[in-house]
C-alpha cells in the first residue's frame, strides 16, 4: 500500500492512476491520516487476452535431457 498526501497526489496524479490500474493500491493522506483510498473501478480494468503468446516458444523433443557437459555432476 502505497500512503501519498493531498499535495502529492495532485502534482502526480497521472502516475498514481497509473499505479492503481495496475495493481497497486494508494491512499490519500491529509496531516499523515489517511482520508481516501484511490481504487479501481471493475469495468476500468483491462480484460486479459489469455493465449496471445501460444505457438510463439518451440521446445525440441529431448529438452529435459541431460547435458552432455554435466555428466560429471550427476
């Protein structure tokens, strides 16, 4: 959890939505007390596209076999 006061928040406010889209939670602070948390809505969120990087890695048949240079460690 990330605590920024008023001040900050107003100067670096396109970072810290930034930090909240991507996870990190942040809390506004008035005098060193917490006022507002900053959170993101659920419709706001980024669908993740699951299997955009399939087919893009090929492994050859034998890749957990042992290595020829580290027969003396085994």
């Amino acid at each position: 959890m990330k605590i920024v006061n008023v001040y900050e928040a107003k100067t670096h406010l396109s970072k810290l939505l930034e930090e909240a889209l991507s996870g990190e939670e942040i809390v506004i602070a008035r005098a060193g007390k917490p006022i507002v948390k900053l959170v993101v809505l659920p419709q706001a969120r980024p669908q993740r596209q699951l299997g955009w990087f399939r087919g893009a890695v090929r492994l050859s048949p034998d890749f957990d076999e042992p290595l020829e240079d580290f027969v003396d460690y085994q």
